[in-house]
C-alpha cells in the first residue's frame, strides 16, 4: 500500500491534517464553535467551487473564502441570540454560492464530489508540500498565542477580568480555524472537515482534563481515524471519509460511555 | 495599613475624600451611570484603601453589578471616573463571579483551571516558578486534595474556592467578589471568606464584596456601600445598624 507514491502522499497529507486538527479542535469544542465549523466547510465549498471557476486551485479559493467569512461569521454571531440564524444564513448562501460557482466552471460531477467528500488520489507531492506550510503556520500561530487563548477558550470571564482582548484574539483564532478547514478539506472533504475538527477533541475531553493532554489525545485519535481510514478505504475502494467519520463517532461515543462510567462512581 | 479611622463618611452630596493617602488604592468621583434614558446611579463617589474591606450592598437591579463592571473597565461610565493608584497598569485585580460558564462536563481539573490565570509567559507549559506558585495558592485554599477532580465535578463550594484560587494567584491588590457567596451554605459562605480574610491579612488587599448578606458583611467588613434610590449611604461597619437599612427600604 505505502508503495504507491498517493498514498505516501495521502499519509504524509493525512498525518499533518491530524495533528493541526488535533490542536485547533480542543479550542473549537472548548469556545463552542462546532456549528461554525460546519458553516467553515459549506464556505469552504464555494471557495473550492470559486477557485475552480476562477482557474485557481480549489485550495486557493478555499483558503480566500474560509479567510474573509471566517471573521464575518465569527463577528455576525457574538451574539448568542442571533447566532444560529446568523450562521444558518452564511450557511445557506455559500452553499447556494459554490453550486452556482460550480455550474458556472462547466467543471463536471467528479471535481464537485472531490470538493465534498475529499480524494485520496487527488493528493500529489505539491498538495502535501501546500498542506505542511499551512500546517506550519497555524501550529506557529496557534503557539504564540498558547497560554491567552487556553485562558480565554477554558474561561472567558476570567480572562476578560485579566485583560485578554477577547476580539483580537477570537480573530486571530478564527483564521487559524479558516486556514485549518482549508487543510483537513484536502482528505475528509469540505462536507466532513466538522469530523476531524471536532469529534477528536470532544471526545478526548472525557478521557484527559488538562489542555496538553486533551491536545495530545484528540491528535492520536484524529491520527488513528485517518490512518485507519486511509488503509481502509485503500483495501475496500470505500470512501476514506466514510471510514474517518465512523472511527471518529465511535471514539466519542466511547468517551460518553467512560464519561457516564467514571461519573457515576 | 488602612485604618477605618482615617476612612471619611461621605454621602452622595458631599465631598470626595481629600485625604489621599499612600494607603489609597482606588478613588471613584463623582461617577454616573445611565442606560438611555435611565439613570442607575449617580455622583458616587468614594475611596478605597488597602486593607479594606467594603461590602456594596442593595436590592437587586440598584447598579451595584453595573459599578463593578466599570471598575472592572467592562463598561464605560456615562459620568464621573475611577482613578487607581498609582496606575490601572500596576494595581492587578482578581474578579470572583457568583457563575462561570462551568457545566458538569467541563473538562479541566481544580488546578488547570487555576493555572489558566497564568497567562503572561509564551511557553506552552508552566516553569519551575509558576508550578511552586500554582501549588502554594492551591495550599492555601485548601484545594490539594482534589487538585486533579474535573472541574466539573465539584461541589459548589469548591467551585467557588477555585474561583477565588485563580483569582488570588496573581496576587491582587483590589480583590472583587460579586455575589460570591450567594449560592453557597452557610458553613462555605464562612469557610470561603475566612479565606480571603487570611489572603487580605497577608497582603493587604482591598476587598470588594458584593452582597446582600448581613451576618457576613458585619463579621468581615470594615466599611459599606449601600446603593439605593436616592443618595447612596457610605460608612464603616459600626455604623450599618437597622435604621440604615430601614432607611433604604423606606
């Protein structure tokens, strides 16, 4: 299997996807952004869709799109009272956007069923380079700004109280976010990025209660759904991100049982 | 030292306290509060000095959570100012709220939670210093033993002492408690503020308490804030006797 270079490349890409999916989703589960992370990747798809009507790459337009809505959406929904519909509707627009973008790139059914499920043979050498500078740079980010945004992810008021400037810093996160949708789209795809940003780190908040270990944990179990999937999908020539998404419920359903488990005793 | 004999009593007519000392943390003048159209407060004026201990007391929606957010800076005073001494950048205040956004499932343990106020350094992870500071506070607010328990999974008590944990950590000179004790029975009411008593005796900190609980403001105060309709009533703590308070509920 490792023999063939797209999958070296799918391993290289899938392992970076991980780890930056690891690291970003413990402060998405934590800041409550799990439905913005769904509204990401449906903006993420009429990137890719507008990257291919522009003659871009799909990365390109993904990255421009995740970007600038990722601030919009961030700053529309402070609100909690109007968060929903204030998501549901950017939801609803980039979806409508990336269908049109897509009919209009006369591109056919293959290249939209790419954007949205993701492709192991679409990984080449140049995508898993573009993968580890994004990775690099959302970890380096990420990184500078460790300690104020665990303060302000674990616990806002607190952090308000000890001067954390809240807006930049939720802005400075939510790019991160943008360029991270951008990454982990390139295997699971822009429907199914929510997976890997998500289910890894709320399920490894019910096993470790540090954030270096919840870290830690929801990059293992991000690695173990991708790696798995892959070579799944490799052996069965089923969709890696139908594999991703199964491995990853299971986890977090297990971390529920061992939840119950340990709080009852 | 602060000392209450130096504290002047002033009400909403009269004069800011001119007898600055360098015991003199915080000086609120003349400081007013609408929302639209609607006045919450006005002309408050008063000082506080290290060592002190002032409850705000009055019913509920009379402003006092508002005057807090603004001493807090959260919240721009439509009137007034509040000046700290010698500067905003050099007196650190610790804020303990009634709530957080704390559910049973958060994740993090009695001292991640604590150590999240140490936020000044870039490395991921705490040097020898922060370690031996964060499990001195623990110590000292009787959370060792459960240290590593989800956050979560604590009783209200303890919630609280956390609360206050993180808040002490960065040893504060202005220490906020609004509504702290609220929640709690009547055995951690006392066990909490015993300790900060303990933490004031130590550094002498000026304390905020906000409450609506007498026992504790006459066990543990030195002076009071009674917020009301009308002018407000400002004195040491021998002074709030029941004529004060039928006075304000008059």
């Amino acid at each position: 299997m490792l023999n063939y270079p797209f999958m070296q490349n799918a391993f290289a890409a899938g392992t970076l996807i991980a780890i930056v999916s690891g690291i970003v989703g413990v402060f998405v589960v934590a800041r409550n952004m799990s439905f913005l992370t769904h509204t990401l990747s449906e903006i993420g798809f009429a990137g890719a869709a507008f990257g291919l009507f522009v003659g871009w790459t799909p990365l390109a337009g993904m990255l421009l799109f995740t970007s600038v809505s990722s601030v919009a959406v961030g700053q529309l929904s402070s609100k909690a009272s109007r968060r929903e519909a204030a998501i549901t509707s950017i939801s609803a627009l980039a979806i409508g956007l990336g269908i049109l973008f897509l009919s209009l790139s006369n591109q056919n059914a293959s290249s939209a069923t790419n954007i949205l499920f993701g492709s192991v043979i679409g990984i080449s050498r140049t995508s898993v380079l573009q993968v580890a500078i994004l990775a690099l740079a959302v970890i380096v980010v990420i990184m500078a700004v460790y300690r104020s945004l665990k303060f302000d992810s674990f616990d806002a008021v607190g952090a308000r109280v000890a001067g954390i400037h809240g807006t930049t810093l939720a802005i400075i996160f939510l790019v991160a976010l943008a360029f991270s949708v951008s990454v982990a789209a390139q295997i699971v795809g822009s429907l199914l990025i929510f997976i890997l940003l998500t289910l890894p780190a709320s399920a490894a908040k019910y096993f470790a209660h540090g954030v270096g270990s919840m870290i830690g944990l929801a990059i293992l179990f991000a690695l173990i759904g991708v790696w798995l999937g892959l070579a799944l999908s490799y052996w069965t020539n089923w969709p890696v991100s139908f594999f991703i998404a199964v491995i990853e419920v299971l986890f977090y359903f297990i971390g529920l049982i061992f939840n119950r488990f340990t709080a009852r005793n | 030292m602060a000392s209450n004999e130096t504290h002047q009593k002033i009400d909403s007519n009269g004069q800011p306290d001119s007898q600055l000392t360098e015991d003199t943390i915080m000086t609120v003048d003349k400081l007013g509060m609408k929302f639209g159209q609607k006045t919450v407060f006005q002309g408050l004026t008063f000082t506080l000095k290290r060592g002190e201990f002032l409850s705000v007391l009055g019913e509920n929606g009379i402003g006092k959570t508002t005057l807090i957010r603004i001493l807090l800076q959260q919240l721009r005073p439509t009137a007034g100012e509040v000046s700290f001494l010698p500067s905003r950048s050099q007196v650190t205040i610790g804020y303990v709220p009634q709530f957080r956004n704390v559910d049973t499932e958060y994740p993090l343990t009695v001292k991640d939670f604590v150590g999240l106020a140490l936020h000044d350094h870039l490395t991921p992870w705490w040097s020898k210093h922060e370690k031996q500071r964060l499990n001195q506070v623990l110590h000292e607010t009787d959370l060792t033993r459960i240290a590593h328990i989800p956050l979560g999974r604590v009783s209200g008590g303890e919630l609280q002492k956390a609360y206050l944990a993180q808040a002490l950590i960065r040893q504060p000179q202005l220490l906020i408690l609004d509504e702290s004790t609220a929640s709690l029975d009547n055995n951690m009411k006392f066990e909490l503020l015993d300790l900060v008593k303990q933490y004031q005796q130590h550094t002498q900190a000026a304390v905020i308490f906000v409450t609506h609980d007498l026992p504790l403001t006459k066990k543990y105060s030195t002076n009071f804030l009674l917020m009301q309709p009308g002018p407000y009533q400002l004195g040491t703590i021998d002074q709030l006797n029941e004529t004060v308070l039928e006075a304000a509920h008059a």
